[in-house]
C-alpha cells in the first residue's frame, strides 16, 4: 500500500481521488506518521438496493396476534398472580 504525505496529497488531490475511484487504498501521513487510510466506497447501485418488503413470504403472523398473552398481561398489570 502507497503512503503519500500530505502536501502531496494536497497537491494532487484529484489524482488521488482517481486511484481510489478505481480501487487502489493508501495512506496519507504527516511527517511519516501514518493519519488517515483512504479506500474506495463500495456503494450499492441505487437499483439493486431493496430494504422494504425483504422477508416478504418469509414471516407469518397469526390472526390473534393483538390478543397474544392477554392473560398474562392482564395479570402483571392488575398485580394478581
């Protein structure tokens, strides 16, 4: 992995950002300490990204779902165990 300082980085900002764009990872440092790793953002394309509806057909829930452990709340809430 490449180590560029930062004055370097400065000066040639937009070459830097090319190489990361293109999958290339390095590091900026700053009198030889390395500072900062830059790698490149692997985003998701816009049209393969689906959160809503992702476990569709996958959960079911019951018809008596509002009334499930009625009991046992009606208990711990009126304090008779």
């Amino acid at each position: 992995m490449d180590t560029v300082n930062i004055h370097q980085a400065k000066t040639h900002l937009s070459r830097l950002i090319e190489r990361a764009a293109n999958g290339e990872s390095f590091v900026i440092a700053k009198a030889g300490k390395p500072m900062v790793k830059v790698v490149p953002l692997n985003a998701p394309e816009a049209d393969k990204v689906k959160r809503v509806g992702f476990l569709s057909g996958q959960v079911r829930v019951p018809a008596d779902f509002d009334r499930m452990g009625e009991e046992v709340i009606d208990e711990l809430f009126s304090g008779n165990s």
